[in-house]
C-alpha cells in the first residue's frame, strides 16, 4: 500500500454521509482522494451550550479522531469490491440479496432487531441493502479463489469421525390408533394372518406412515417418541408388539432388522464435508483478498493523521467489516 498526505486537485466522485458529512471520498481507478469536509460548511453552528458554539468543523474533527480511519477504511474496500464486481461482470440476484437479508434478521433476531440495530448505527435500510450487496459480490469474488482437496475431505473425515458415525438403529413399520379397542382388533386381524402393510394403509392414523404400510424407515432412538423407540429397539427382527400408549394414540410397531451403528462413509458425507471446509475457507480468502488489493492500492490522503491511522490499519491487516451494520 502507499500512502500519501499530498492534497490533490482531482474533484471528488463519490462521498457517503456517516452521521454527519464525515468524509468526502474520491476515487479513480485505484487512487482515493479524501478532503475535508469543513471547507464546505466548517463553521455551521450545530448546536450551542450555554452560549458557546459546536460547529460541523468541531463535529468533524471529533468523528475523524474517533471513527474517522475506521469509517474510510470500510468506504475503501467497498470501492475495491465494487471495481472488481464490475470488471468480472459479478451480480446480486435478487433471491440472494433477500437470502443475505432475511440471514441478517435471524441474526439481529427478528426484523424489527435489525432496524433497530441499523438505527442505532446511524445507517438506513438503504444503506444497509447496499452493504449486502458488496458483501454478495465479495462472497462470489472470494468463492473463485476457494478450492477444497480431496486430501482435504479426507483429513477433515478423519478428524471428525465421531461427527460422521450412527448409533445403532433398527428398520421399523407402525400402525397408530386412536383407541385401545381398535388395537385390540388390528392385533387380532395379524394374529389371523393379516398382513401389517394391508392393515396399516386402512386403519393407521399416523400421517407420515399411513400411506407406506406403516413403514417408519430405519430409524434412530432420537427419531420418534420415546415410548415407540423403546418398544421398536427392544424387540427381536421380525417381532410384532402387543398394543402400547403413546402420546398420539395406541401403537403397534413391528422391528424388522437391527441395524449396527458405526462410522458413516466417506462417499456418504462427502458433499456436506466439502460445503463445511468451503464455509470455512470462504472468511479467510475473503480478508486475504481484501488485504492484498488494499496493500496494491494507490492512496492520497491529505490529513497526515488520518493518513498514518490508515496506513497502520492497513499494515494490521484489519477485517474488512463489508456486509454489517
């Protein structure tokens, strides 16, 4: 990166309001340019305390000693963002613009959270959907450069292996009932011979079962209701139980196969490895972008002080803070 506290005579092309007027940011190409805003209305009274004045060039000074750098910084990468968006034809679809938001929610807690939270920021929607924006484009920006290895997938498998194992489980089918009299029947109807996918299609109640023969899947304890689990692990393969409660009803429930817990394969976990490692990768090339086209950029920064801070913010290799509030 290099820095320069040389004023220059290019005219400003792009300026963002933080609160008050904080900075005026110029850009072209890779050269930013920022000047003061004071030559435009420095002595503007904004406020007087027992008789002695605040002026917006008070106001100024106070916002660049205390956020100034770190506000400037953020306007910077947006522009580099912006710069590369536009050279590689990158674009916000509007499904990913309201993914990114409707995340933003859930993160703040709820719509309303996120106003607030925006608003105690002093940054409007607006503002903020811009924000999403660039952070969609530097997402698709960092994504090109991220790459998962088999080695990779492997090793992270290996790490992992209890995240990636079963316990045992069993193949199941049920029929619910809504009264003990009607279990009753339907036991009786298997003991004379009836056949359980018959049975289950015609009396179950069981929704998600009904249709299926009663056929529950090969199932884990943490699956259904505990008294169902229970009844299904304890009995031998093939065995059909007695009528039993559970809270929807009277159960029927034959176990058709015990099935041994153990590692999952490999194949099996695959694509959910690789989408972690790639969530995982995507921050860490997103900051080292950021950094890199940072450091190759051409800044000119007439305020010496503001300069330095810059620079050391820079050299630090600060987070960018793209897509928050």
């Amino acid at each position: 990166m290099s820095v320069s506290s040389q004023p220059t005579n290019e005219r400003p092309t792009r300026a963002r309001s933080i609160a008050i007027a904080l900075i005026c940011a110029v850009c072209v190409a890779l050269t930013l340019t920022t000047v003061s805003c004071n030559d435009l209305s420095g002595r503007e009274v904004l406020a007087t305390v027992n008789g002695q004045p605040i002026t917006r060039a008070d106001l100024d000074k106070k916002l660049r000693e205390t956020r100034g750098a770190s506000v400037l910084l953020q306007m910077v990468d947006e522009i580099l963002v912006e710069q590369e968006a536009t050279a590689q034809k990158i674009t916000a679809t509007p499904e990913r613009l309201k993914s990114r938001m409707e995340q933003a929610e859930a993160n703040a807690g709820s719509r309303a959270d996120l106003e607030a939270t925006l608003k105690k920021h002093g940054m409007s929607m607006d503002a903020f959907q811009k924000q999403l924006t660039d952070d969609v484009y530097l997402d698709e920006i960092a994504r090109q450069k991220t790459t998962v290895t088999d080695q990779e997938i492997g090793q992270y498998y290996k790490e992992h292996a209890k995240e990636f194992s079963r316990g045992d489980r069993v193949k199941a089918r049920m029929i619910l009932l809504e009264s003990r009299e009607n279990a009753d029947a339907v036991t009786s109807a298997l003991a004379a011979g009836g056949e359980f996918n018959g049975l289950a299609k015609t009396f179950s109640t069981d929704p998600a079962t009904k249709d299926k023969g009663g056929d529950m899947g090969v199932i884990e304890r943490k699956d259904y209701a505990k008294p169902i689990t229970e009844v299904a692990f304890s009995q031998k393969d093939n065995q059909i139980s007695k009528p039993f409660k559970t809270p929807d009803g009277w159960a029927i429930v034959q176990t058709l196969q015990h099935v041994s817990g153990g590692a999952l394969p490999l194949g099996e976990v695959r694509k959910e490895i690789e989408a972690r490692l790639n969530r995982e990768k995507l921050q860490a090339v997103r900051e080292e972008w950021v950094a890199e086209k940072r450091a190759n950029a051409q800044f000119s920064i007439p305020d010496p002080a503001l300069s330095a801070e810059i620079k050391k913010l820079v050299d630090g290799r600060v987070p960018p803070t793209i897509g928050q509030p």
